[in-house]
C-alpha cells in the first residue's frame, strides 16, 4: 500500500508541477500581446546577446508577440504529455532553453548596474523576476526529465 501511495504522490506532484508550468508558460505568453508587456520586455532583451540583432528588423511588438507564440506553443506541447510523451519532452526541453537565456538576462541587463549595485545585490523586483525564472526552470528540468523517461521506454 505505501508503494501506491509513494507512486500516486509523485505521479500528483508531477503533476500539479507540469501543468502549473503549462498555466504560467501560457498565460504569460498570451500577456506577451499586450503593449504593456512588450514595452518591459525590450529593455531586456536589446541588451542581450542572443536578441539585440532582432530589433534591427523586429518592432518591440513584433518581437513580444513572436516570444509570446512560442512560449504558448511550449505551454501547449508540454500539456500533450498523456498523450504524446514526445511532444511534452520537446515542449520542456524548449523551455529549458527559454528559461536559460532569461536567465542569462541577469548578466546581460543593465537594470541593476544603472543603480550602482552588482550581482547578487539587483534591485527587489528584478530579483523576484529572476527567482521566478530559476524555480520555472527547475520545473521545466523536471518535467522533460519525465516525459523523456516515459519516452524512452
């Protein structure tokens, strides 16, 4: 009984895990739409490595509504687990990579060195940002970690 209980907690639990990701990957990609959204993502990303070129040829709308779609595709892909271990796998290891690169804003954002502080000591909200960002990672590691295992079987 207390092995079906251990399988029946962990299967809940990597549960409520994946689809609290799913809910957060698709509601902020649908707040990606939003001039609000757009407007506070651009300082972020014309300052990193990996997206400063695309403002070259992307508008700040442009560019929010392209991140948008991609983390509602992600959203979506991971939510297919039940029914294709593959896709959801695809979906988590994709957000993998998303969250990284936020991640990687940390460095690359001048947000905390135009107020003279330095790494660990960012701003309040900015380090609420990024710790949201680093607990949606471990999320994403999870479940791609489990969708593959299913996979692979």
């Amino acid at each position: 009984m207390k092995t079906a209980t251990a399988i029946l907690s962990i299967f809940t639990l990597t549960s409520v895990v994946r689809y609290g990701l799913v809910l957060i990957l698709i509601s902020i990609g649908l707040l990606k739409f939003t001039k609000h959204e757009a407007d506070a993502i651009r300082p972020l990303a014309e300052n990193s490595p990996f997206f400063s070129w695309t403002f070259t040829f992307l508008s700040t709308r442009m560019f929010s509504n392209a991140t948008g779609i991609i983390e509602i595709t992600l959203g979506t892909l991971i939510a297919l687990r039940p029914l294709s271990p593959n896709l959801s796998a695809l979906g988590s290891v994709g957000s993998v990579i998303t969250f990284l690169i936020i991640l990687s804003f940390i460095v690359s954002s001048p947000m905390h060195t135009d107020k003279g502080l330095s790494i660990p000591f960012i701003p309040f909200s900015l380090g609420h940002f990024f710790v949201l960002h680093f607990a949606l990672l471990g999320a994403s590691v999870w479940t791609a970690y489990e969708a593959l295992t299913v996979a692979t079987k």
